[in-house]
C-alpha cells in the first residue's frame, strides 16, 4: 500500500519531494538530534510521511535541559523544558540543568559542564551523576536526559495527534522507536550509558545510534543524488563544527545503475565512510568561554571595587556573563561589533561596554587556528592510513559540507579558505541545512534499520569502525578481534585451544575498546565433557551490532567437530561506569511516573479552577440580569457576597487548595442558583393551601403503600414456615430472611432508605403540619422551601420504592437458596447412605465400572458444584451486579439439579 503524501504548507516542501515512501510501516520512528545546546527531532511513521517535530514556541530547535523546581505547597515538581530554561536559569540556577549531553559516558562532571551551570548542586552515588535540588530524591543525569527525551516524544505526539497507540488495521502509530544521532567517536561507556536512558524513557527501543556526520551526508546525497555521477565514487567531506565538539568525515557515495531495484525505487546510492577526524574539545561552547573570560576582565576594568574572586563565586553573574558571550559570539559573526548592555549583572551595576570583532578574533580565535584545521587534515591521513584509500586528495573531493552553529564563525571560514587556497576554497559548501539535515538523514537511517518500509532512494550505508578493538583471556596477551576500518555491524569467531584453560578454574574474557578495557566476561569449563580429539577447542562469538556496542555473543566448546554452549557465561563486571540494574531503571521510571502523575494533577486543578472562575462570573452576569425585585433580597445578597468572596479567594488563597475545596466552592454557589433559579420558576406556581394539602395526602399515602407492601411481603416470607418446618430447620424464617447477607450496595442504599423514612416521618411531615395549620401566616419563601423540600424527597421516594422491592426479591430468593441448600443436604445424606449398602453389594453397571465409584464421582461433583455457587453468593455480597451476574447463578443452579438427577437417575 502507498502512504498518502500529504504536503504540509512549510518550508519542508523542497525537502520532502525526495523523500517518497514506498510501503507500510508498523512503527512510528522519532528521529532525536541531541545536541549539547539544542535538540532537533523529526518524525515519520505511518501517520507522516516526514515532518520536522517543533518546539513547543514553533521553532525547529530547541534548547537541550530541564528545569525541576521543587514546589514545596504542592508537594510536587515544577518542570519546564526548551527555550524558556535560560530565563529560568537566570532566576533559578539551583533548579536548571543545560547541557546534560556533556555528562553522557561521564563518571564525573566536566569543567565546560560546571561553566555552563553555575549554582547547580551535584553529587556522586558510586559512578552516577545527580543533580540535588534539595529534594529527597536526588536525579540522575540517566534519569534528567530521559525526562528531557519523554519531553520531545510528547512535543511530538502533541504535533502529530494521529500517533496514538491505538493499533487500527495492525499499524501501531505511537512512537516509540528512537534512532539518536551520536559523534562517532562515541565509546562504549557512552553508548551503554545511552542504553540504560533509553530503558528509563518512554521509548520502547533504539534502533541505533548513528554518528551525526553519516546523517548529514545521508541526508546530502539523498537531496542531491541526481547530481551524483553514476557509476563512479564520488567523496565528499562533512566539516561539522558544533557546540561540543569538532568532527569531520570523508564519505565516498556511489551510484549504481545497474543495481536491480525495487519496484518504486528510484536509485541505488551507497555511502561509505572513508576518513575521519575530530577534536573532542574545540566546539562553541569552548569559545564562548573564552569569550566570558574576555568579557569578565572587561568588566573588571571598568568596576575596580570588584574582585574576580568574588565575581567568580556569584552564580547569578556567571550565568548572566556566560548568556552575555553567547550572544555576543552570536552576534560578532554577522556584525563587527557587539554593545555590551547587561542590566543589575551583579548588585545594582550595570555592565555597559563594546568588544569588536577583531578584538574577538585576536584574543580568543587566533589561539584555535591550528586546532580548527587539523580534523580536516586528519581525513586524508586516516583515510589512507585507516581505511586503505590510495590517493584521495583535495583533488578529488567533491565538495565539503560545513555544518554545525559554529562553522558560521567568519574566522572559522577564513580559516578553511586560507588553507584551501584559490584552488580549492570553492569545495566549501555552506547548502546543507543544519538544523534539519542530520534528522532527516537520521530518519532514513532508523527507516533502513528498522527494515519494514522503504524510501524511494535505496540508500546502501558502509559505515565504519574507528577504533580497534581486542579481547584478553585470563590476562594473556590482547588478541585483536576488530580493527578501525572494519566495516561494521561485524561478526567473528575466535578460536582457543582448550589445554589454554584450566578446567577448574574460571576463565575471564576481557573486551577493550582502543585499548581501554570495558567489561570483564567470565565462564566456567567444569561441565565441558572430555574430550578425547586433538581439536578439543573453545569457541568465542564476538560481534560489534548495529549501536556499536562490542560483545561476546556466545562462547562453546568444541569437540570432534561439534559446538556446544557453555551456559555459564556471564558478565562478571564493567570496567568503569556501571550500567543501571533493571531494579535502578524501574525505581527511575517510577519515579519519573510519579512526576508524571502529579502533573496530570495539577492540570485538573488547574482547569477545576478556570471553570469554577468562569462559572462564576456567569453566575454574576446572571445576577445582574436577574429581576431582583421579584426575588427575596437575602437569597440574592447572600449569593453575591459568596461570589465576591469566591473571586477573591481564588485571586489570593487558592495555591495550594485542592480539587475537594474547589467542588465544595463551586456546589455550594450552584446549589444557591439552582436555589433562586427554583423560586423564580416557583412565581408561577399558586403554592395555596389545595397545592399543600396534596402534597400532605402524597406523602401520607406513599407511607401508607409501604407499610401495606411489607405486610405483603411479610406474608410471603412467613409462608415459607412450612417448609422450613418440614425440613427440620432449626432457625426461624424470619432469621434467616432478615439476616442475608447485604452487597455493599445494598447495604449503603437501605442505611439511605432509613434515613430517608426518618426524615419524612420525623421531620417533613411535623414541618407540613405546621404550616398547614398556620398557612395564611407563614410567608411564600417559607412555603416556597418546604415545596423545595418536598420536591427532593419525591425525587428519592420513586427510588426508594424500587429499592425496597428489589431488597426484598434478594432476600427471598436468599430464603429459598437456603431450603434448596437444606433439600440437597438431606437427598444427600439419603444417597450416601444408598452408596453405603451399594458398597457392600459390589454392584456393577453395564460397561463393569463399580456403581460406587460412578456414584461417587457424581457426588463429588455435585459438591463441588454446590460450594462454588455458595462462594458466588458470597463473592457477590462484596461487590454485587444486579441482574446478569444473578441470572448466571440461577441458571447454573437449575442446570446444576437437572445434572445432578440425571446421573442419579442412570443407576
Ligand atoms: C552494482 O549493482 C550490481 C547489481 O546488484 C552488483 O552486481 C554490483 O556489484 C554493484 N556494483 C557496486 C560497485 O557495488
Ligand atoms: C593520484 O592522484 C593524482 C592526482 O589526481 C594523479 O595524478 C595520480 O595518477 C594518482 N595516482 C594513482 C596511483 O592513482
Ligand atoms: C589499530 O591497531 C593497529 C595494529 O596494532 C595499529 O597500527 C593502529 O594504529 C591501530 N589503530 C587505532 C585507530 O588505534
Ligand atoms: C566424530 O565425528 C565424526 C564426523 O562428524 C563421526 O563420524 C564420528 O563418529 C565422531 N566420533 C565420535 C567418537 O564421536
Ligand atoms: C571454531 O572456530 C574455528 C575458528 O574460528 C572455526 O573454524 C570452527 O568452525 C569453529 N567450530 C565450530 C564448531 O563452530
Ligand atoms: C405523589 O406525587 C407524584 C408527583 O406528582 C406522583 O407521581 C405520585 O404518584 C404521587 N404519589 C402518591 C402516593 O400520590
Ligand atoms: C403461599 O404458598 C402457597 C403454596 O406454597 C401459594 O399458593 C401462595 O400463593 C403463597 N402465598 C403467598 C402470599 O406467597
Ligand atoms: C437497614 O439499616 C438499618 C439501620 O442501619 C438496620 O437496622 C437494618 O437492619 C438494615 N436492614 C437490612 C436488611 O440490613
């Protein structure tokens, strides 16, 4: 089946037309960029096509953190996410958290991570970074970035409404695959932090992580693949300059025009890495805090009562300064100055200055001139010396693609065209959209790699490792299993001869990422079988997969030829961070549930709170408009001081109330109009003495049908006497009827039928009489609320009547349950004593089955039987539904008898 191509009017017009779908999809996949500054995210899916995912103020990137203020009234925590952080930041520095990426694969907060948040409380629970903000539960950074990636999966649900998880014609529309773009420098340590945020969140899965330079040029080469010559590699350099970090790729595309296609498919392209360089901490963050330090001497100079010590202890400052570079960094790349105006940036002082741009290129970016080409000199180098290509050079490169926010820093350009000179400055390519590229290159990867729909384009992706990797048994030397190079996902055996292990002892396996050892595998030999053949041998299975995790798939022993799995393999620890247990990630999701919880809450409260506002300002216009000189004067002032006093309640009182205040609020002001809105209907009612005197002989005579209906049923029960007589029952009819046992129902609606009696006999009736006999003293209000009055309990009075015979069909059919009981009690005791004499006989049916053991199997059953019908009784008195569940039981008891004589019968 085709998806329908809806075209959105945006500006993703130009970039969708690429990007037909071809079949059906079972997921929906959300596409996460997760910068360090910001977060960019698409979506595509069943439901879309591709549709970049907004923030929640319409823009297509938002800022990375969350806020979590605890709000000590209503127990809970206030959280907020995206652009309005760095506001919060600048009030509430203790509560803000910018810039969680940097913390991922960390055992221990960086120095760039504490510039950026100052005043924000941390600590260390073994290997995990928390976050205190001064409550009980201290958060993880596991725990903060998977509430940040929930945040994005609702900004998208939000977005794109037709992704619920409701599963229409077997396509399930609710997001819950993620595909995360990640540098490709990423280590394990990183990618099996990202593991256990994935397992925190809401995501189901990840179907990979994807180094962001292979989406960027993913997304390139699907764009422009018609301008790709076919048949011929074409390479191509992705210079990605963001806020962390500094990466560049080499890729070499390839279009196949003899690849055998797909029906719908277009074009067969491969894109395969071929170079790679990177600078892990030269990115705009670094730049910007060069820049603070710039601006904070600045600052000095002009305020000399000021220490830099004391500068650098106030937090309030520092994130202001730091806010103040950025923007400054920001706005030194178009203009050749920056106005400095920050106003109160500490105490009363204003800071008030101006830097250039040249002042910024001497004393900050001059410093990093070597740094920022040394990644694309790097290419070249790793693509001969790594990835085994002869000759690619400058010359033929195709293009290089500049992405990433800092890349638009004129020095960094000036320096890239320096190097490149009048030849080659020219590659430079600034085409490529940052913001949108590496997710939707993302999207189509997480397409191919979920495998169940298609794009137009085959896009074939070679992506590679970069570093190597090894494997230590029992502390002999490392054995190289990957290298940089290999393409990957990889699988591989290795093979050890069996006399290199002992066979009492455990055997480790040690894995090492580019000589860093990660995680130490154990196992043990006892339960291998002897083996009597030279090529007695263990077999180890290796793999790196799709997320670039490395690790032992599964280890065997091998004797005369044959494998067989040694089950005791396990992980015996990570070398470094650990990984969360399942019982941390679920204490996590609880407590992310909780939060998620008191949030619902919170946006009943507020909504109980807007309508019992707007209900009463309502009922105040509807005040105004009433005619009030028709009206007794206090009903109305009554309701009008109530009102005015609600409003004023709500303006300064209400925080922290509760749903039950608000409903109490908002039924005692409906009761009151429901009030006046009854007196004036009740203008044009006569309420003379005829209208009372009927509504005395409806009442009297209401209580009169009653008592004559408990005689009635009275009769009925007392009939049964002879029967209970008969069977020898030693309780009184009159016991057991009234002793059933009550549903909850039941029982709470006849404490309400007494009541209702009482009221009417000790206190309505006495009022009417009253007024009866004083009716042409009392006045119309008093006789208007006694109408009212009567009003209600007629109401109720219909109710009761029903109720009061449904009561008694229960009980009397708990009556004769119990005569039942009593009658099969006896028969049996009768066919027991039966069996006896049969016993004695040793009587035989006609197939030869002893008729005892017939007879007591049916006996058996019939028990059985019977106590489950009791239990239904009983279960029923807990939580007791009116008809059906009562039909049920009837019919299983008349079906039961009707059983139960027939194989009596068959003797
Ligand atoms: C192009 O596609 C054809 C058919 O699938 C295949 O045999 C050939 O190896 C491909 N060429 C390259 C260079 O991948
Ligand atoms: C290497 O590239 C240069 C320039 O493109 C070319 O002149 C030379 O023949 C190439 N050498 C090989 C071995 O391909
Ligand atoms: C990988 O190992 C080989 C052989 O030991 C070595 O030459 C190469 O430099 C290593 N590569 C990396 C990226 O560490
Ligand atoms: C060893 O393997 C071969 C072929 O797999 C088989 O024919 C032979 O019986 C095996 N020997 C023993 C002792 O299991
Ligand atoms: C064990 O590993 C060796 C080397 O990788 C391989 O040749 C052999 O087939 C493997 N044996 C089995 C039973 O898998
Ligand atoms: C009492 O009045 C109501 C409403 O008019 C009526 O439905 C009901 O039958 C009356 N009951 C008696 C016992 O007169
Ligand atoms: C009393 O029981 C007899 C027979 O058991 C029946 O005919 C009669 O209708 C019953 N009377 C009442 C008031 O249920
Ligand atoms: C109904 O409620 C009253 C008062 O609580 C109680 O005395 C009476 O026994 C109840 N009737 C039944 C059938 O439970």
């Amino acid at each position: 089946m085709k998806i329908p191509f809806f075209k959105k009017a945006s500006i993703l017009v130009t970039f969708l037309t690429f990007l037909n779908l071809l079949s059906l999809i079972d997921a929906t996949i959300l596409a996460i960029d997760y910068g360090k500054g910001f977060s960019k995210s698409s979506i595509i899916g069943a439901a879309n096509p591709l549709d970049i995912v907004l923030s929640q103020d319409s823009k297509r990137k938002d800022v990375t953190g969350i806020m979590l203020r605890p709000d000590n009234k209503l127990e809970s925590i206030e959280r907020s996410y995206g652009s309005n952080l760095l506001n919060f930041q600048l009030r509430f520095p203790e509560y803000v958290v910018l810039g969680l990426k940097s913390l991922i694969g960390k055992t221990k907060i960086t120095d760039i991570f504490s510039d950026f948040n100052s005043g924000l409380q941390t600590l260390y629970d073994d290997d995990v970074i928390k976050i205190d903000i001064g409550t009980k539960h201290k958060y993880s950074v596991e725990e903060l970035v998977a509430m940040d990636f929930n945040h994005i999966i609702a900004n998208a649900q939000q977005q794109f409404p037709n992704n619920k998880k409701v599963v229409l014609n077997g396509v399930n529309n609710q997001i819950n695959d993620l595909v995360l773009s990640v540098p490709n420098y990423y280590k394990q340590k990183e990618r099996l932090m990202l593991h256990d945020i994935v397992e925190i969140s809401d995501f189901d899965r990840s179907l990979g992580y994807v180094d962001d330079n292979l989406a960027t040029g993913i997304s390139y080469i699907a764009k422009n693949y018609f301008k790709l010559e076919s048949d011929v590699k074409t390479h191509f350099i992705v210079y990605d300059m963001g806020q962390e970090s500094l990466k560049t790729s080499l890729f070499t595309a390839f279009k196949n025009s003899s690849a055998l296609l797909n029906k719908d498919e277009v074009v067969d392209l491969t894109i395969e890495l071929n170079g790679y360089g990177y600078d892990k901490s030269l990115g705009g963050d670094h730049i910007t805090n060069d820049l603070k330090n710039l601006l904070i001497n600045k600052f000095l100079d002009k305020n000399s009562n000021y220490k830099k010590n004391q500068l650098l202890s106030n937090s309030k400052f520092l994130n202001k300064i730091i806010q103040t570079a950025e923007k400054c960094k920001l706005v030194l790349s178009a203009n050749s100055d920056y106005k400095i105006f920050v106003e109160s940036i500490i105490d009363d002082v204003n800071f008030k200055s101006v830097i250039s741009r040249k002042e910024f290129e001497d004393l900050v970016m001059k410093n990093y001139k070597d740094r920022i080409l040394q990644p694309l000199v790097d290419v070249f180098t790793t693509s001969e010396s790594i990835f085994n290509q002869q000759n690619v050079s400058l010359a033929n490169i195709s293009s290089i693609i500049l992405t990433g926010g800092s890349t638009r820093i004129p020095f960094v350009q000036q320096v890239l065209v320096d190097y490149l000179g009048n030849d080659y400055y020219e590659l430079l390519s600034k085409s490529v959209n940052s913001d949108e590229s590496v997710t939707s290159g993302l999207a189509i990867r997480g397409v191919k790699l979920e495998n169940s729909f298609k794009f137009k384009q085959n896009i074939n992706v070679v992506d590679k490792l970069i570093y190597n990797y090894t494997l230590t048994a029992n502390e002999n030397t490392a054995i190289d299993v990957f290298s940089a190079g290999d393409s990957y996902p990889i699988k591989k055996m290795l093979n050890f001869s069996l006399d290199s292990f002992e066979n009492d002892k455990e055997v480790s396996l040690i894995l090492a990422e580019d000589n860093e050892s990660f995680v130490e595998y154990i196992f043990k030999l006892n339960n291998v079988k002897k083996c009597d053949f030279d090529d007695a041998a263990v077999n180890v299975t290796v793999s790196i997969g799709n997320k670039k995790n490395f690790a032992i798939d599964k280890v065997e022993s091998v004797c005369n030829g044959t494998a067989s799995k040694i089950s005791t393999l396990t992980i015996n620890k990570y070398l470094g961070r650990q990984p969360l247990t399942k019982s941390e990630i679920r204490a996590s999701k609880k407590h992310i549930k909780l939060l998620n919880e008191k949030d619902e809450q919170k946006i009943l409260l507020t909504e109980a709170l807007n309508l019992f506002e707007s209900s009463l300002y309502e009922q105040r216009s509807f005040l105004e408009d009433v005619e009030s000189n028709e009206l007794p004067e206090e009903l109305i002032e009554t309701l009008q001081t109530c009102i005015g006093e609600y409003i004023e309640w709500l303006d300064y009182d209400s925080d922290g109330c509760t749903l039950q205040d608000i409903e109490t609020k908002h039924l005692d002001i409906s009761h009151q109009v429901s009030n006046i809105k009854n007196y004036q209907k009740s203008l044009t009612t006569s309420l003379d003495l005829n209208e009372f005197n009927s509504i005395f002989e409806n009442i009297t005579s209401w209580l009169e049908d009653l008592e004559a209906l408990d005689d009635f049923y009275l009769a009925a029960v007392l009939n049964k006497t002879e029967k209970f007589t008969e069977l020898n029952i030693s309780e009184s009819v009159l016991d057991v009827y009234n002793g059933t046992p009550l549903t909850k129902r039941l029982s709470l609606q006849n404490q309400t039928f007494v009541r209702e009696i009482a009221e009417l006999k000790e206190d309505f009736i006495p009022k009417l009489s009253l007024l009866l006999a004083n009716f042409e003293k009392e006045d119309r209000l008093a006789k208007f609320e006694l109408k009212l009055e009567f009003l209600n309990h007629l109401e109720l009075m219909d109710e009761m009547l029903s109720f009061h015979e449904e009561l008694f069909k229960y009980r009397y059919k708990f009556l004769e349950a119990s005569i039942a009981k009593k009658q099969r009690l006896l028969l049996r005791q009768y066919e027991k004593s039966k069996l006896e004499k049969i016993k004695e006989l040793g009587l035989k049916d006609k197939d030869g089955n002893l008729v005892e053991e017939v007879m007591e199997k049916a006996h058996k059953r019939a028990e059985a039987r019977e106590k489950e019908d009791e239990d239904n009784f009983l279960r029923n008195t807990e939580d007791y539904i009116p008809n059906d569940d009562k039909e049920v039981v009837e019919d299983s008891k008349n079906h039961q008898s009707v059983e139960e004589e027939l194989e009596l019968d068959e003797l």
